[in-house]
C-alpha cells in the first residue's frame, strides 16, 4: 500500500471511530433513558433516547446534550419523505466529487489527502447513523448565553468542516505558493 494511500486510510479510521465512540458515549451518557421506537420504513428497532440534562463544559457557551437529526444540515429536510434516502445517496456523491476533486491536486498531496480523510471519515460516521438509526445523532452544543443557539453537532460534523477547509486551503493556493518555489524571488520580466 503506498504512504498516501495508508495516510487516507488511517487518518479516515481514526475520524471513524473517533466519531462513532463519541456518538456511543452520548447515547450512555446523556440520555436518561433508552427506549424502543418502530421505525416504519424497514423491519428492525432502533433504540431512542429521553435526554437527560445536558453536562455543561463552559457554563454559558458550550454543553453535551443529546438530540438526534432525521434532516442534514441545521436541520433542513426534516420532514421530507425519504429525506433518509436522498440524503445517503447525496452523502456518497459528495464523496465521490470530493476524491475526484482531491486526485487532481498536485502540489500540496499529502495535506490534500488528509483533508479527503477528515471529510470521508465524517461523511461515513454520519452515513452510518442514517443507514442504521434513520437520523444521525448530535451532541455538541455551542452557544451563547442560550440566546444564540447553533445547531447542535457531533465529531463527524467537526471533521467534514476541518476536511473541506483544509481542502479549499489546498485547492486555492497558487502554485509557487503550493511548491514552495519562487518564495523571496523576484518576479522575472517579460521580455520586450
């Protein structure tokens, strides 16, 4: 296995379980108790939460509270039929459309690669929790004063965003910049 590719496998396993043992740490910890919900759409139980009062870290700015998101983003699609399924197969596109955006880069490869980790690692953790639970669960909760409130997220979250900046960082750096070339040089001038 080459280096880049063992760096991409790594680095998404370890945002995999990262998220997926943070995810299972909330479900028993901030939830006061579990329950059983029927889901319609297929034969099996998934196991519900009732939430406990959430563990504040930083009183007025930042708590673990436990919630769960039938919709993508901020919540939207939440109430759409199907949304679980359109939101999969977006999931896998995303992906495919970020490796192919990520094997063009040139210069710059290995920080290229770690961010398409972070980003597959995070998309997978999330598709788990739509393939398995039909919502994904979120647990971080940042605010201020409970007056500004964003949404709450989960480690998956946190690595698809660190992912997609490192790779719009990679992707919009010029090429002497990329290279390292060119640095403290001054720019030749053209001929006349």
């Amino acid at each position: 296995m080459k280096r880049q590719t063992l760096l991409i496998v790594v680095v998404a396993l370890v945002t995999l379980a990262a998220d997926q043992g943070a995810k299972q740490w909330a479900r028993g910890s901030l939830c006061s108790r579990l329950c059983e919900a029927k889901l319609t759409s297929i034969a099996w139980a998934h196991p519900c939460c009732h939430t406990a009062p959430p563990k504040v870290l930083i009183p007025s700015y930042l708590e673990l509270e436990y919630h769960e998101n039938p919709g993508s983003a901020f919540g939207l699609l939440r109430d759409v039929p199907g949304a679980r399924y359109i939101l999969i197969a977006v999931g896998l596109a995303a992906l495919v459309l970020v490796w192919s955006m990520v094997r063009k880069v040139q210069r710059g490869r290995t920080v290229a690669n770690v961010a398409f980790a972070l980003v597959a690692g995070g998309a997978i953790g999330n598709l788990l929790d739509r393939i398995y639970l039909g919502r994904v669960v979120d647990f971080v909760v940042m605010h201020w004063q409970r007056r500004l409130v964003w949404p709450a997220y989960n480690v998956a979250d946190a690595a698809l965003v660190a992912g997609v900046i490192l790779l719009v960082l990679v992707l919009g750096r010029k090429p002497e910049a990329a290279s390292g070339k060119g640095a403290g040089k001054p720019a030749k001038a053209r001929g006349r």
